[in-house]
C-alpha cells in the first residue's frame, strides 16, 4: 500500500471516531509547497459542511482521535482546517529499507488484478507505418508495460487495418507483379506500390473493374485471392514488426488482430441490430440513431452501420471487436489508444455498444486520446516537400543525430559504443518526447529539444542513471550487499526518501487516469531531487561517517533502481555507461 493510501485509511479512522459520517473522505495528498509537511488530509472543510460545524474545530477533532502510530511524526492544522501532516524520518527510513532490500522495490501488485485489453499501434496495412501510429504505438506500449508490471492480464490488440474496398486495387496489382518479381520485392515499398496501384486505377482501362472483382472474390473468401491477400498482409506486417523492434515496443505477431477477424460477425451484428430495433434501415443504409448524442436541436447522432451497397465500415468492425473482447477475451477493462479526432466515432461505437447490452455494465470503454503530432511550423508534422513522415525513416535520423551528439560529447568512445549509445538514447529521445507531453494536446517535434541533455528528456534521465551508477563503480560496492539503516539527517535526504516512496502513488495514477506523462514529470523531479542531494550530501568524501555513507549509498541506488524501472516501464533502455 502507498503512503497516500496508508494515511488515508488513518484519518479515515480518526473521522470515525471522530463521529464523522463514512461517506466523508479524509482526501490526503502529498503537500503542495514544502513547509506544509510532507502530505495533508483536506477533507475536514467538505466534512465540516456537511454536518454543519466549524472547519477547524472538526480539523481539530479528527487529530484528537488520531492514532499517529511509527509513520506520523506531527500534525498541525492551518489556515481553515487543513491538517499537514510529517511524516517520521525513521519510519520513512524503513520503508527505503525495505524497498532496497526487495527486487520489485517492494512495489505490491494489485490486490484484484483486471483483464485489460488494449488496443494500440492499428496501423493500416495497405500503407507504410507513418508518424499518425508513432503517438498510439509508444503510449499504448507503455501502459501496457506499467498494468503489466502492476499485476494486471494484459491483452494487446493490434486492431490493424488489414481489410477494405483498397484491398481489390492492391490485391489486382499485385497478381500482376508477382509475374515478374518476388512479391517481398514488390512489396518493399508500400507507398510506392499504393501509388503504382492507384494510378492504374485511375487511369488504366480495365483496372478498375479487375480491382472491383478482386473486392467481391476477397469477401466471398476465393481462396486464390485469400491467399494472395494472406501475402500481402504477412509482408506489410514485417514492415511494421521491424519498427516495433527498432522502437523497443513489446507488440508480437500473436497480438494482431486485424479488421479483418470481425468479418463472420458483421452480417449477424447488424441483423441483430435490425431485429432489435436499435438500428434502422434509411435510404438504403442500415443506421443507428442515437438519441443519447442528439445535438442541440435534438437531431440524434446517425452511424451508418451497413452502406447503401450492402458495405460495412469502421464502425461495424469496431462494435464487433466490443463484443469479442468484452465477451470472448473476458476484459474488464477496455483501452482504445487512438488519435484524439476519432472521439465522435468511438463515443458512437461504446453508446452503441452499452445500448444493445453487448458488454457486461460493470466492464469499462475508454478511449485513450492523443492529440496530433506538429512540426515547427504548427501544422501536422510533414516531410519538407509535404509528404507523410516514413516513421522508418524518422528512427534512423533519431540515432544518427544522437550518435553524432555523442561522439561529440564523448571522443574517446570505440565505434561500437557510440553506435550502441547513439541507438538507445536517440530511440529513448523520440519515445520521451512523446510520452513526456500531456497526451490529450497537440505538441510540436523538435529535434533539438528532445535530444538535450538538460531538462525533462530522456537523455538527461539515461545520464542522470549512469552518473548514479557510476558512484558504485568508484566505490567499488556491490548495491545488493547494502543492509544497514537509513538515516534521514538533512533536508535534502528527506525530500529525496519521500520522492523515492512516491513511486507506487505515481504507478497507480497512471494506471487509472492512463496519462503516462505524470510518470515522466514524476522521474524527472526525482532526478532533480537526486541532484540537490548530491549537491548536499558527500557520499564517498573524506569526513564521511561509514554509517552515512552507506545509508547515502542505498539512497543512490534506489534512485537508479527507480529511474531504470520507471524508463523501462515506458518502454526506454538504459546504459551503465555514457
Ligand atoms: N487503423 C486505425 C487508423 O489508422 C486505428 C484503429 C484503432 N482502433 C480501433 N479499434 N478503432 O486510424
């Protein structure tokens, strides 16, 4: 249990003793500016309100009825009834101790684990990966990462775009290509071979009609045309694994599942919408209504379910795959990491879900929304002549910059080092960059920003680890072999041990609320901590006592055991040496 939720379930009980009704909560939190104590129980005022008496009275109350035991040193109330609350150096001490001699850093895993699917990353496979997948691939990944880590079942789904009306246009093409190349060589550009298709599409006679009947063969499930379409998808997917790999990203081939499984089930979900009465049929199209999105006028909010020509779209597939992972893959929990511009769309797949009771009331929809990546001019980020950005080709421009960036640092490093350093951090900078912003805003890539070696980036957290670590090889200590007490003495000690216990605080916000951000500013204020301690507090001087020293050490490691595993949960490596 964190800190917060420990203090919680103290004050909890001293309001009722207090005579305070249940209903009320203590609502502690960490202290927002130092010297207001360490955390502060803020419910007395909401308490106070609700049976009618004096904020401060009642605050006074609750701390006659507390039971501070080894954890609270002091309390003292301020302003209208707020309590701060200090926290016992040697308590604070303990729990260090604790989390040092733990490999999980003492960290429990959740008391009632969820099955949690989430689905992220959904590229579309008639296409090369662009910088639209980069957002949903790296903060799905990461949360998949931390609810793993949590004791959570997680279940990835690559909703990936491998079915549709284009398929007949590429699947025509290819079949002729196939005569002449190996279809791996034909298909080793897919933005190249998208265009080749397209322009015999628009313009070669006959073409058009050839694709059209690739369509109706590929859904009547031809097995010739199956399996050419089978070729093409298994390609397309090795394009994307290859990013996965170069990004560091836990997605595997048993995570897809495309579009394109959902098929069977379209005609029966929309029938059974029909019948239901929850969809109907309007010039032509199968239609949901929804009353429950109407517009100001009242209009309800239509999703074409069925087009007029017998098609089924977007939002057919997305209802399905409601279904199968509320019913078939038993989730709790379901997470839709996706471009923030498809809100309408996945508000009117989850009312419609609810509506027809496709999912259990107790299994929850969210849609984890990311805003649009910008370039220096504030419009969508585009290759210089407007093209998309190939996320392959934006990787590899990542670590040749953080490569160059680190031999310039760094002349003495072999080849090998350099290219190994320049992988890691120019990779880790994208990443950081990206989960560092708030998620629901738009945010502007910038090279220069994101590679700096001071400041919220991931450089300055990877050289933060390694200067940490680098104390143990001057010391020539083995951190696992540290046992003795940790002492408190300073300030700055003291900031740094209750930023080191906060860690599970910050894990389990991000959990709930899914904004991976919050770890990034939580890692960086504890590399900044760390740094003033350092400052502050000689480790391996002269003058030091044996006793500080080794308290000091398992500080230093706790920070390095901190920040690895925090990159780690979001998805980013981290050298021993830089
Ligand atoms: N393939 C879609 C796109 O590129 C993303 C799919 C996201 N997942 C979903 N269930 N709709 O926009």
């Amino acid at each position: 249990m964190n800190i917060r939720q420990q203090l919680n379930d103290i004050f909890q009980t001293a309001m009722t003793a207090a005579g305070i009704p249940a209903e009320c909560s203590p609502s502690v939190a960490p202290a927002k500016k130092a010297g207001f104590g360490d955390y502060q129980a803020n419910g007395a005022m909401a308490a106070a309100k609700k049976v009618g008496t004096n904020p401060r009275e009642l605050a006074a109350k609750i701390v006659e009825n507390l039971d501070k035991g080894d954890m609270i040193e002091k309390v003292e109330i301020a302003g209208p009834g707020f309590i701060n609350i200090h926290l016992s150096d040697t308590w604070l001490g303990k729990a260090l101790a604790a989390a040092h001699a733990d490999e999980h850093l003492n960290i429990a895993s959740v008391e009632e684990p969820q099955t949690i699917v989430l689905d992220y990353s959904a590229p579309n496979l008639a296409k090369e990966m662009h910088v639209g997948h980069l957002r949903s691939t790296i903060i799905g990944d990461a949360l998949a990462r931390l609810l793993e880590f949590q004791g959570h079942r997680v279940i990835r789904q690559n909703h990936m775009g491998d079915w549709g009306t284009q398929f007949g246009m590429l699947l025509a093409h290819l079949s002729d290509q196939i005569q002449k190349e190996d279809a791996a060589v034909a298909l080793a550009d897919l933005e190249v071979f998208y265009r080749e298709a397209k322009v015999r599409f628009d313009e070669e006679e006959g073409f058009a009609d050839r694709a059209r009947e690739y369509v109706v063969k590929l859904q009547g499930g031809d097995p010739e045309c199956l399996k050419l379409w089978q070729q093409f998808i298994d390609i397309s997917i090795s394009h994307s694994e290859e990013i996965y790999d170069k990004l560091n990203v836990t997605l595997k081939r048993e995570d897809v599942y495309g579009e394109s499984r959902y098929n069977d089930d379209l005609p029966v979900l929309v029938q059974e919408l029909l019948d239901r009465g929850i969809a109907v049929e309007d010039q032509g199209a199968i239609v949901v209504f929804l009353e429950e999105m109407a517009d100001k006028e009242g209009n309800p909010s239509p999703m074409i379910i069925r087009k007029k020509g017998g098609g089924y779209l977007y939002a057919t597939t997305d209802l399905a795959g409601i279904r199968y992972r509320a019913n078939q893959l038993k989730a709790d929990r379901i997470v839709i990491v996706v471009d923030a511009r498809q809100s309408l769309h996945l508000q009117q797949a989850f009312t419609t879900a609810r509506k027809a009771g496709f999912l259990p009331e107790s299994v929850t929809l969210e849609h984890c929304a990311f805003g649009t990546m910008m370039g220096e001019d504030g419009k969508p980020f585009k290759t210089r002549t407007g093209g998309t950005v190939k996320l392959a080709a934006l990787l590899d421009e990542a670590v040749e910059r953080a490569t160059a960036l680190v031999a310039e640092k760094n002349p003495d490093l072999s080849q090998e080092e350099r290219e190994l350093i320049g992988r890691v951090v120019g990779i880790g900078a994208v990443k950081y960059a990206d989960l560092s912003k708030t998620r629901t805003n738009d945010y502007v890539f910038n090279w220069d920003s994101m590679l700096a070696f001071e400041g919220n980036t991931a450089p300055y957290l990877q050289y933060a680890y390694t200067r940490v670590r680098s104390i143990f090889r001057r010391a020539g200590v083995d951190p696992s072999d540290l046992k003795s007490e940790i002492i408190l003495g300073t300030d700055a000690e003291r900031t740094l041990a209750i930023k080191l216990n906060q860690f599970s605080e910050v894990l389990e916000q991000v959990a709930r609320d899914t904004f991976p951000h919050v770890l990034c500013t939580y890692l960086y204020d504890l590399a900044s901590a760390y740094m003033a301690f350092y400052e502050a507090c000689p480790v391996l001087k002269e003058g030091v006592s044996e006793e500080e020293k080794l308290s000091r050490l398992q500080l230093c490691d706790l920070v390095a055991r901190t920040l690895a595993t925090g990159l780690d949960l979001l998805g980013i490596e981290v050298l021993e040496q830089m």
